[in-house]
C-alpha cells in the first residue's frame, strides 16, 4: 500500500459544451474595452484587476462561483460563501511568457481559457512546492509519476479552468503561435478572515 501524504488540489472545471461559446462571446465583447498595454516585458496586454465587476460577464462568474464552491466543498471544506478578490487577462503575443510565480494576498487562484487553443504552447506548469524535497534523488528529469515529478504541466482546451492554492509556484510557455488569453483571477472565502 501506498500512501499519499500532503497532496496539493488542483481542481479543474470544464465549462459544458452548452456554455462554452457563451462565456467566450462574453469575453470577446468585453476584452477589448479592457485591454491596456503593460510595462511588463514577458506580457503585451492586461487588463486592471477588475473584470469581475462587468456587468457583461455577470453570467460567468455566477457559473464559475457555483463551480469553484463545488470543488472546495470536495475538498473538504465547508465555505459556503466565496470572494473575488481580483480578475484580470493577460493578452501574450509570440515568444511571450509568465515566468514562475505565486499569487500573494489570496486563498485560491485560478485561470481561464475562452477561447480555442491552437497554441499547444499553451499549458500551465505547476511546480513541486515542498522546499525540502529538493533534497530527494529523483528518477529522472522529466519523471511525470505522482510521486516523482518536480514539475507538471496542464494542458487546457477552450472553457478549460484550473483553480490551485495561491502559494502554488506556476509558469506559463512562451507562445508559439499568434496570440494566448487567459484570465486569471484570486478568491478568498467570503466573510473576510
Ligand atoms: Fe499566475
């Protein structure tokens, strides 16, 4: 018997086929009202942090709160109501990347893909956040087994959402193709701490 100690959730959520262009006609109306140059080398478009408060994308975050509650709830909390705290989508052009980050002042954080993905670029890695497993000897670089990865990368499809603890290190690749958008956002359970 193996035991698995400390695992860290991360909840994917597919958007049905029924809401998926929906959603992505939502955005596609809303973005570009949004959208402003960065100052940020690796990123040429972002939105302010606020696209939770657009009326035009009430619908989705409706949708995307029941979903999220869902997936804490299996994870054995009982938060019954959560927060957005921030929103935002990144517009990356070729070559463009995130480098390994976290997301500070948060309790889960989240990504978005609306619209089609040619890009196979486009996955997010998730890096091994246990400081003191870089201590351990590892069968391989590139090893993807539950129990001897260092790395894993997601890749996402349209309508595909992956939400993670905030302190969870990530990255994105450089695009290959045209353009990438995501939107990322920050929740905390509802009611403050
Ligand atoms: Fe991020």
């Amino acid at each position: 018997m193996i035991h698995s100690l400390f695992p860290t959730p991360i909840i994917e959520i597919n958007t049905p086929e029924n809401l998926k262009d929906t959603f992505s006609n939502m955005f596609k109306d809303a973005l570009d009202d949004h959208f402003q140059d960065t100052t940020n080398s690796t990123i040429s478009k972002q939105t302010l942090s606020n696209l939770h408060h657009d009326k035009r994308l009430y619908k989705f975050f409706v949708w995307l709160d029941m979903k999220i509650r869902e997936g804490i709830k299996e994870l054995g909390y009982s938060v019954d109501v959560i927060e957005f705290r921030d929103c935002w989508a990144n517009k990356m052009l070729k070559n463009e990347y995130v480098n390994s980050h976290n997301h500070s002042n948060s309790w889960l954080s989240g990504v978005y893909y609306p619209f089609e993905i040619e890009d196979i670029s486009s996955g997010i890695t998730f890096f091994d956040p246990r400081p003191a497993n870089t201590t351990m000897i590892f069968p391989g670089a590139g090893s993807k087994g539950d129990f001897t990865a260092q790395d894993k990368t997601f890749e996402p499809k349209q309508g595909t959402i992956y939400v993670f603890p905030s302190w969870l290190w990530h990255s994105v690749r450089p695009v290959i193709k045209d353009e990438r958008i995501s939107v990322s956002f920050n929740i905390v359970p509802g009611g403050g701490l």
